[in-house]
C-alpha cells in the first residue's frame, strides 16, 4: 500500500475500499490540460510526468515527476475545487495507479487529522519541486540546469536511464535537442560528465 503505516487501520481499509487501481502503459497521457478531475491519483508503481504545454508554439515545461507513493499538486488542487486540469500528464514508465474520488478525500478530511497530514506533506514536496523549477528557468544557464538534471535522473552508478534521448532531455528542460547536444559536449569537455 502507498500509504504509510501511520494512517488508522480504519482508513486504510476504506482507501482500499474505495478506491480503484488502474493499469497504465509507459507513454500514455492520463491528463491534459481541460480534464475535469473527479479524483487525485496517487502512484503506486511507476513515474508520470507532468507539464505545462503552449498549444500555439507546441512547446512543453516540466514541473516535476511524481513516483511511488506520491500524487500530483495540480491534481489536487484542480479535484478540491472541482476544477479543471491546468497541466498535463504523461506516464514515463508503466504505472499503476490509485484512483480516489474527490467525495472520498473530502469526507477523510473532516475525519482523519492523519489524512489531512499526507495530503499537506505531498502537497509540501510538490510545492518544493515547484520552485526548483521556476528558480532553475530564472537564474539557471542551460548547461548548469542539464548538469542537475543529469544528476537527478541518474542512477547511483552515474548513469542516466537509457531511455532519455536528447530529444526527451529537450523537452523536459523546455528547449531544443541541438542546444541539449551541444551543452552535454560543453559538459564533457568541462570533465563533468562522461
């Protein structure tokens, strides 16, 4: 189960009752930017990728990824107010997802203190991830925002996932694949990477 054992036996048990888990493929969008959310998805298998996208210049942002045990802040926020999704999403791996209804999480709100306390702690870790990026997008040349990217999606032998082309790299960090090569060349020749 994603959620720790610090939630009452009770609640865990009406999550599991409540709620549906769903199946998804790598590189399949599960969001776009207009969905009305109905329920939070919380990840219990896999890594999703969220952004925002400018549908006039076909351009994407990374905000942040969301993996095991975590949700997304936009998500949650758009099902509390009953809105629309202001982001997209996309599944970076296969994923298996929780789904909880928006009349479930508002019902645990006003009956379990514990409840309140995950949501705020997730909603913390995304807010965080948040100003990362705004502060990487402001004061951050391309090779020093490459160079923690690199290192954040690397493994712990120092290789990035096999699976992350230039072009992949590019839209992440919201520019071209030919600045992304030339910046891995200036990072090569700098000696920081390999």
């Amino acid at each position: 189960m994603i959620f720790s054992s610090s939630l009452p036996p009770k609640l865990i048990k009406e999550i599991n009752a409540s709620s549906t888990t769903v199946d998804i493929s790598k590189n399949v969008k599960i969001i776009s930017v207009g969905d009305f959310m109905d329920f939070i998805p919380f990840i219990k298998k896999g890594t999703v990728r969220v952004f925002i996208e400018d549908k006039e210049t076909k351009k994407e942002q990374l905000l942040y990824y969301v993996s095991d045990g975590e949700t997304c802040l936009m998500s949650m926020i758009a099902s509390f107010g009953d809105r629309k999704s202001k982001v997209s999403a996309i599944t970076d791996s296969e994923c298996q997802i929780l789904k909880v209804s928006n009349s479930e999480v508002r019902t645990w709100q006003t009956d379990y203190k514990e409840w309140n306390d995950l949501i705020l702690n997730l909603f913390l870790n995304r807010y965080w991830d948040l100003l990362d990026t705004i502060n990487a997008l402001s004061f951050k040349r391309i090779d020093e925002r490459l160079y923690s990217y690199l290192k954040r999606n690397s493994s712990p032998n120092g290789n990035i996932a096999d699976s992350k082309t230039h072009k992949q790299i590019a839209k992440d960090l919201g520019t071209s694949r030919e600045v992304i090569s030339r910046s891995l060349k200036k990072l090569q020749l700098e000696g920081k990477i390999k």
